[in-house]
C-alpha cells in the first residue's frame, strides 16, 4: 500500500529528481523570502501611516484606538519638529543680526582710515611714492600664503635740478 501510494502521490513525476529539486529550491526561496517579510516588517517603523494598513482589527472602536494613537504620535512629532524650526529660525536670526552688526562696525573702521589717510596724504612729502596712495594701490598684491598685502617700501624720489 505504501509503495503504491509512493508511486501515486505526485502523479507520473514522483520519481523526478529534477522536479524534486525544482521545489526545494522554490521552497527555499519562498522561505528566504519569508524571512526577510518578517525582518522588513519589525524594521518598520510603527509611527509610519502604511502600518495603520497592515493591521486587521476586529472592531472600528480599535480601529479607531490604533489611528488615534498613530496620530497623537504625529502631533507630538510635529509639534517637535515645529519646535526645532523656530529654533534654528531663532538662531538664524542672531547670526543674522551678529553679521550685520560686524558688517556696520567694519564699514565705520573703514571710514576711519579713510579719513586718517586722507589727512595723512597731505604730510606725506611730495618726492615720496606714498604721496599716491592710488598708485600704492596699484601696486599691492594679496599673498594667499600668508594671507596679508604685500606693500610697497616708501622710496623717496631724489630730483636734481640741472
């Protein structure tokens, strides 16, 4: 009895290795596949929306409970992230007005040797090159090195009269 059912289970192929074979791959691939179902799902996190999806509940009122409870998550989550806004806005403000205020106080500085040059251009004697301070500025460079002008020397121009 056993031999015949051997032979009738599995119709005329129940000897076929191949097909044997076929299947214990395909079951193991389903198995595998199983598997990783279950990994991705424990992964998921619960506060996403689609998780609301794979629940089946016996009542509405739990329905209800476990949407309730998602969207209190969420609310407190925007409330968060509401928060960290206003925070970096906040602090993106004080930077805001730190550089502003750097800004007005380089431009008054600016405006001071401006004005402490320009009085200072008219005791400069005539002969020397810094009697220009256009053509000094001409000739300075910016060292990227060393991250300062290079100026030129003063040189006083000696003129002989003939």
């Amino acid at each position: 009895l056993q031999l015949l059912e051997q032979q009738v289970v599995g119709g005329e192929q129940a000897k076929n290795k191949d097909l044997k074979e076929k299947h214990k791959r395909r079951k193991k691939y389903a198995d595998e596949r199983r598997l990783q179902l279950v990994a991705a799902l424990q992964k998921a996190n619960e506060d996403s929306s689609d998780w609301v999806l794979l629940n089946v509940y016996d009542s509405i009122q739990e329905e209800v409970r476990a949407k309730s409870k998602l969207l209190e998550k969420m609310q407190r989550k925007l409330r968060a992230a509401e928060t960290e806004i206003k925070d970096l806005q906040s602090e993106f403000e004080l930077e805001k007005i730190d550089y502003l205020s750097t800004i007005r106080r380089l431009e008054r500085d600016l405006m001071l040797f401006q004005q402490l040059l320009d009085r200072a251009q008219s005791l400069v004697r005539r002969d020397c090159n810094y009697s220009n301070l256009d053509k000094v500025k001409r000739e300075c460079v910016w060292d990227e090195e060393a991250a300062c002008w290079k100026i030129p020397e003063p040189v006083i121009e000696k003129t002989s009269l003939p």
